[in-house]
C-alpha cells in the first residue's frame, strides 16, 4: 500500500504547530498503524529529519499509552480498539490519512502527537483507591460479592486511562473516565465504605483542573477502546448526588 | 569480589521466613521520617514496595519512564496470579506451591526464597481483594480458579485475560493515596541513568527529564530497582517497547553482580512473526492452554495444502491431527511448562510440520472445548484474547484454530540478590523480574505477578528495615558532592558522544541486528558454536554502534531516538553477558536449552554434579571479561531429579 499521511508536527509545548505531509510506500496490509509509523521515522533518520514522536509501549492495547486521532477518530477507524491494535488493512491503497494528538484543554501537546495525561493521575490521587494499608486485611472470600456485581466492576474496571473519552467529548468532559473508577469500586462492597467522600473528591479534582462537563452526548462511549458504558456515569451521578444530598 | 553471602536463615525451610522476621531489626516511627528510599519502576513490584514503604512512613521517591505509573508492563499480564489458599479443596497447599515452582524452575532456584514466596502468596489474594481488586467469581461469591502450566492443581486467580492491569491498578490506587499524603513523590517522565554510590553504599541516582532532557541528582539512604526484565535484548519479545534493562545494568557496572542471565523464558503461545517490519510480538495467555489443545497435521501433504491455504485447519479430520503435546506428556497434556511447551513446538516446526508460510506456527484450537461447553462460555472466559488475535490477525478464532509460535517472553535472570533482596551493592535493593531470585531456569505461568507482589508488598517493606536502622544517624544525602558530579558527568559524556556519531543507521536498524544474533544464536536451541559464535558477532555490531548510528535531535528536548540509543547501548553489552553465561552452562535446564545436553527423548540434561549453582557475575571493567562467582544451591527439602510432566 502506498499512503499520504498529513501529520501534527509541533516542536514543544510552547510552539506553533502544523500539519506536515509525508509519503510511505510498501506497506503491508498486516502492518500495525504503529508499526506503519515505525517505517515512516525510520525513513526520516534516514534522511537526517526529526522522526515524529507519539506515545505508545505494550503495542497489545492494555497500557493506555497509544492515543492520536486519525482522520478525526481516537484511536482511528475500528471498534473497540487501540491505535496500536489498529492494522492498515483498515485503510485502502492510496488513502491520505490525518493524524493528530488528543485534542483537549486538559491535556496539553508536549510534541507531535504525544500529549500530557498526567491529569488522569491528579484525580485518581484525590480519591480512587481503597483506603487499606498493606497487611492486616481479612481473608479473600470472607466477603462473598454476588457474581453480577463483580462482572459489572471488572467492566468498569477494564478503563485504560487512555483519555480517548476526553479527547472525544465536544466539552473535552472526563466523566466516562471518572465513572469508572468509582462505578468500579462502588460495586464492591470494600468500596462501598467511602463511596461517598470517593465521588465528591473526584468530581471536585476534575472539575478542578479544567475538564469540561457532561451533556451526555455518548461519544465517550462509542469511541471507549474497552466499551465502557456510559450507565456508569449514571451511576456516578447517583453517588454524587447521594453524597451531596447527605451534606 | 566481595564474598556472596545469601544470607538464608538457618532452620528448617517452613520456620525461616518466621524466625528471619522476628530476628531482623526495625526501625521507629520517628526514625523512619527521616530515611530516604528511592525506587525506580511502577510495575507491580515497584508500586506495591512504594506504597507499603509510604505507609510504613518512609519518605519515598518513585521514578519511572512512562506519562504514569500505570503503564508499567505488569499491566499486560494476561491469564492469573498463583496463590496456595486451596479454595478448590484440591489438596493445594504451601509446600505444593513451593514444590511446583522449584521443580517448574528445573532445580536452579533457591528453596528459601521460593518457599517464602509461596507462604506470602495467600497474603497477595487477601490484599488485593481488599483493595478492590475485581477477581472472577462464581454464582456463590466466593473466588474463582483455573489451572495453569506445570501444576495438577486450581491456584490461579484471575479477572479475565487483564489479571495483570486490575492488580496493577490495585497496587497504582495505593501508590496513589501514598502520593496524595505526600509520604511518596512521584517522578513520571524520569529515566534512571546511572547509579551512585557514596563510601560503597548506593546513595542515589541520576536521572534524565525525558520530556525537558534535564540530567538531575536525587540522593536517598536506599535506591531498589524494580525495572523488570531485559527480553527486549532480542528486539522481538512480547515485553512492551519501553522495557529495558538499562537501570539494572548501570547496577551492574557500578559493582551489583548479574545472576544467571542466559535463563530467558521463550513463552510457547505468541503469535507468530508476520514479516520484517514487525515490532514486537504479542502474547496470548497461557490460560487459553486450559480450554485450548495445541496440534499440527500428522500428514506433510496436509502441511503443505495449509501453508498453500487450499486447506483450512478445520477441514483436516481429527485422526490426521497430531496433538503433540497430550501424546508426548499425558499427565499434563498441554498444561506443560512453558519451556516444554516451546521446545515441542519448535520440534514439530524443525520437523517440518509448521503450519504458516514461515513454517513457524502450530495450531491452538478451542473446537473440543467450545462443542463441550458452547461458544458463550469460552466467550465469557477469553473473550478479550480472542478479539485482540482477530484484531492482529484478521482471523475469528471461534471457527478456525489460533496460531501461536513461541516467543521471548520473561528474564528469570536479573541482578543477584540475598534473601534480604539485597544486591552485592549495600543498599541497593532489586526486586520482581529485576532480581534473579526466584524461578530458577524456568518461570512458571502465574508467577511473576505473585513474586512482584511478594516482594513488594510482604518482602521487602521488612527487609530494608533491617538495612535502615543502621541508617538512623545518617543525615539526608547530599547530592552536591564529587560522587554525585562524576556520575552526572559520565552521563552527559555518554550522551554528547551518541550524538556526536552522526553515522548511517538507525538505532532499530542496529537493534533488530542485534535481536537476530540473539534469537539465532543464545534462543531456543543452544550451542558452544553458535554461542561463540554470538559473542563474536556482539562485541562487533557493538563496535559498530558506537561508530555508525545516527541519534536525531538535541538532548535539550522530548527525544524518543536517544532513549533508544541509551537502552541499546546497554543491551549490546548484556547480550554478550548472556551468551557467555550460556556457553559456560554446560547442561540444558528449564529455558536454557544446549542442544549438546539432552535426553534422548529429547528433554533437557541437567547436570546437578557440576552446574547445581547460580552463575554470579562481576563487571571487571569495559571490554574486559567478567568474573564468574558460584553461589551453590543447596537443596534439603526437595529431591533433585529429571522432570517428569509424563506421568
């Protein structure tokens, strides 16, 4: 196959960016787009020019680390994947592809494609964990959880981290993201116990740190590389209003 | 070279880990808030160690390469976690455990150790369902298991095929409270470059700032590494492009003596290599071996007809299949270790019964599993493996079979350490896949997640107590000093001079030369020539680099090209580390396969006489040849003999 690609070229964080056209020649339909990009830098050192950066590592679709939006999709044209599982069978010869980063206010671009996530981080540290030290816990089956609820928090808790919700949802809201975490751990009862200071503190760290709100357009879920469903920001919203109700 | 002490407490195998803990020292509350530790890794060992060491009220700084902790590569660890809790009343016990994983390691592992991995294995499950870890269940509540390579017992938990992401997130939420109550400082985007050691102890590391390119100094009263393993040496393995094995290797030439590097795990069910440009290789769980049955055509005409694609696999009739693995071992049919496991594939491939154009491939087929039990149950088990191999393949392995090939997967070997997890460095500490200690020649499936857990959360939190409370009077280290400025110089030379190069190729170009040396010479099947050989070929494409690569950019910016060149600058001398290690092996045990030393039905020849002893080995310097120290492996409550997956 032989491909244009039209890429977001961007110094640092500070610079003004643009897309910059590049052609690849050769490639194998069971190439990875990753892989496909590979080639690409390859050609470009080559050539004695800076290779495009962009953020990826396990190449399975489980780190979270792959992003970009390809001709206007995250994570390109395919369901319920990752970039890195994305293969150019999905293209056709010939094909001008637009790749660019995650666009959003709360993830700054860092260069090229590779944007800053760290966000993510700041509101998992406000609230989404369990609050045990190691040691001292009681034994693994002396809370038995009805098997309904432990499939429904491992659906939750398949979230990647990969911010393909926010880079998708028009108000650039992290509340798909935000959901699962606490849906996960609100379907447990370990987690039940500090439900309610969990939701707040992450909502109040979200809103703080400029994601937008959530008008539940359900983009973030049909872009979600893992199928999360949007039903856990329904759920999501019922722990914080419970929690603020009890106020 | 220091005298290796490995420090296993006296006393019968079941009372040491007890009576080591009672005999260790601590250190005060008070005390503690004023030592500093630094670990360098997130993956499971590394979070749960940062966690734990906050909570204890150390002041903790964790470093690791990637946006966050999260993307650690214990993230990817598909089918499970071994455990001894016995749930499945199908006599599991800790002694079963231990005993599974001592034999599973062909005899090269230390009994203490892996005794007490096994003793705190319990501990992980309770802990990790505490934190809210998802683990499947049945109808009635309580935990589910399922089996995996090497053992005729239920042991493993899971949750689903992303055992490896939900303990991760388990350990990464507790890293998370510790890095909200300010007890750890978290530094993403942090490369270790270096180590240094200050009077013989190690006292802190230099780092580079990988998106601004800023070399910076961190002093500690303790530095453990927990960096994982080195399987990226090959250029093709199933560990996550990031991985390397650069930190531990700084270790190494800084004084922290290497164990038993030639013993990789070349894993048997990884999708096979589809071409040239390929970049990694991608895993599918050993847990598929419990439903899936693994064959190739007893008819070459039938191999042919298949590689030709005129056949499907489904097409060739059950009496012309030859399940290879359940003919050749009955008692654990395809639930063998995983070093059989490949070493049969490879067999019926050199034979000539691959099943792809390459002719490395051989099939692994869910039929029989999915007529006993209907697709929604294989569905509800594997589901993700499966659409992740449609998504790679293009091919729906509900109608037609898999294909897997083996592929390097894990480094049982890593820097030596005591049963304190402490390396010859005093000090320095390394643990989980880092460290060499506990799977011998062999890992077994569900086991890296258990001992990166053991280590962190139950191990070592102990053991450094015992190192620090000879640390109570030292004052915080001061990283202005001259050992801090020469490690940081080396470091900036190192850098300058990569890019001062300018040379023809690409650092992928040099590396995937490299990958091919290993695989051919120091992978599956071994040889005193091919290993010499191997040696040979390192030390010139080494030369080579050093000479010919061409590293773009400055390093004043987000420069994925030099992290590169810095890792396979250090891979190129691991290589060589790891075929001498393989060429001085002279028997074949679990992973280290020498062709010369073999049963004649073709099973591995271990020589307990001459080889019953970790391989420790010393940095003498650049280019020189390192010096081997032997640590025997005593063994007192297992009986050394050939393994037997036959019956």
């Amino acid at each position: 196959m032989n491909l244009t690609l039209k890429i977001w070229r961007q110094k640092n964080a500070k610079a003004p960016g643009k897309f910059v056209t590049y052609k690849v020649e050769n490639i194998s339909p069971d190439t990875s787009f990753l892989e496909m990009l590979d080639i690409l830098n390859n050609d470009l050192i080559h050539k004695g020019e800076d290779p495009v950066v962009f953020d990826h590592d396990c190449r399975e679709g489980i780190c979270g680390m792959c992003s970009l939006h390809i001709n206007g999709f995250a994570h390109g044209p395919d369901t319920e994947i990752t970039t890195c599982q994305l293969h150019m069978r999905k293209f056709k010869d010939g094909d001008t592809i637009t790749i660019e980063p995650w666009r959003s206010h709360a993830f700054p671009v860092i260069k090229d494609l590779a944007v800053d996530r760290s966000a993510f981080d700041k509101i998992l540290q406000a609230g989404g964990f369990i609050s045990v030290n190691t040691g001292g816990v009681p034994d693994a089956n002396s809370i038995p959880i009805p098997k309904a609820d432990a499939d429904e928090s491992m659906d939750a808790a398949a979230c990647i981290g990969c911010g393909a919700c926010v880079a998708t949802c028009k108000n650039g809201s992290a509340m798909l993201f935000v959901a699962a975490r606490v849906s996960s751990l609100a379907k447990l009862p370990q987690g039940r116990v500090e439900g309610a200071r969990r939701a707040k503190a992450m909502v109040a760290k979200m809103d703080e740190l400029g994601f937008g709100a959530c008008t539940n357009t359900g983009a973030c879920e049909a872009q979600c590389p893992k199928g999360i469903s949007i039903a856990h920001i329904a759920r999501l919203n019922r722990e914080f209003l419970s929690a603020k109700l009890k106020d | 070279m220091a005298k290796l002490d490995s420090k296993i407490p006296a006393g019968p195998l079941a009372e040491k880990w007890s009576k080591h803990k009672a005999d260790i020292k601590v250190v005060s509350p008070a005390n503690k808030r004023k030592l500093d530790i630094i670990v360098v890794g997130t993956g499971l060992g590394g979070a749960s160690a940062a966690a734990s060491l906050g909570e204890l009220g150390y002041n903790v700084k964790i470093f690791c390469i990637s946006d966050s902790p999260r993307r650690a590569h214990s993230i990817a660890a598909q089918g499970g976690i071994n455990a001894a809790k016995n749930y499945q009343n199908d006599n599991d016990s800790v002694f079963r455990l231990f005993y599974d994983t001592i034999k599973g390691g062909d005899y090269r592992a230390r009994e203490a150790n892996v005794y007490r991995l096994a003793e705190v294995s319990n501990n992980i499950i309770d802990q990790c369902v505490a934190q809210g870890v998802p683990f499947a269940r049945d109808y009635g509540g309580l935990l589910d298991n399922r089996s995996f390579g090497g053992a005729q017992v239920s042991r493993t938990f899971y949750a689903r095929g992303q055992t490896g992401q939900q303990l991760l997130l388990g350990a990464y939420a507790a890293l998370n409270r510790q890095i909200a109550k300010g007890s750890v400082k978290s530094y993403p985007r942090h490369e270790m470059l270096d180590l240094v050691l200050v009077d013989g102890k190690a006292r802190g590391i230099i780092t580079r700032n990988l998106i601004t390119g800023e070399i910076e100094r961190f002093g500690a009263h303790a530095v453990v590494i927990a960096t994982g393993g080195y399987g990226n040496v090959f250029f093709l393995s199933t560990n996550a492009m990031n991985s390397n094995g650069s930190a531990a290797w700084q270790c190494y030439k800084k004084g922290a003596c290497f164990a038993n590097p030639c013993f990789t795990q070349i894993h048997p069910t990884c999708i096979p290599v589809h071409g040239t440009q390929q970049s990694k290789l991608t895993l599918m769980s050993e847990s598929l071996r419990n439903d899936g049955r693994i064959w190739v055509p007893k008819k070459k005409e039938d191999v042919e007809l298949i590689r030709a694609k005129k056949k499907k696999a489904s097409d060739i009739p059950e009496e012309d299949r030859d399940y290879y693995l359940e003919r050749r071992y009955p008692a654990f049919g395809n639930l063998v270790p995983r070093d059989v496991a490949s070493r049969a594939a490879k067999e019926r491939c050199d034979a000539g019964y691959g099943v792809n154009e390459t002719g490395l491939a051989v099939f692994l087929d869910f039929k029989t599993a999915i007529d006993r039990l209907g697709e929604d149950v294989i569905r509800a088990r594997y589901g993700n493996l499966f659409q992740m191999y449609e998504k790679i393949t293009d091919v729906n392995p509900y109608h037609e079979p898999m294909m897997i090939y083996p592929a390097v997967h894990y480094t049982m070997g890593g820097i030596w350490v005591d049963y304190n997890l402490m390396t010859t460095i005093p000090g320095l500490y390394a643990i989980g896949e880092a460290n060499f200690s506990d799977h011998g020649a062999n890992r077994l499936g569900a086991s890296a997640l258990m001992q990166g857990l053991a280590d962190g959360y139950f191990v070592l939190p102990y053991t450094i107590g015992d190192y620090l409370s000879h640390e109570i009077q030292s004052p915080k280290v001061n990283t202005d000093t001259p050992e801090f400025a020469e490690a940081e110089k080396a470091v900036k030379e190192k850098i300058a001079k990569l890019f001062s190069i300018q040379g023809a190729e690409s650092v992928d170009d040099i590396h995937k030369k490299l990958g091919h040396i290993m695989w051919e010479n120091v992978g599956m099947g071994r040889t005193k020539e091919s290993l010499e050989k191997a040696i040979v070929e390192i030390q010139a494409l080494r030369k080579d680099f050093w000479k010919n690569v061409r590293v773009t950019g400055t390093n004043e910016e987000f420069n994925q090209e030099l992290e590169k060149a810095i890792r396979l600058a250090d891979f190129l001398e691991l290589g060589e580390l790891m075929a001498r290690d393989a060429l001085h092996r002279q028997e074949s045990c679990g992973g280290h396969f020498r062709v010369e030393y073999q049963t004649p039905e073709g099973e591995a020849l271990r020589d307990d006489k001459h080889f019953a002893y970790v391989a420790v080995w010393e940095y003498q310097g650049a280019d020189q040849e390192p010096k081997l120290e032997k640590e025997p492996l005593v063994f007192e409550a297992v009986h050394l003999a050939q393994r037997n997956y036959k019956d």
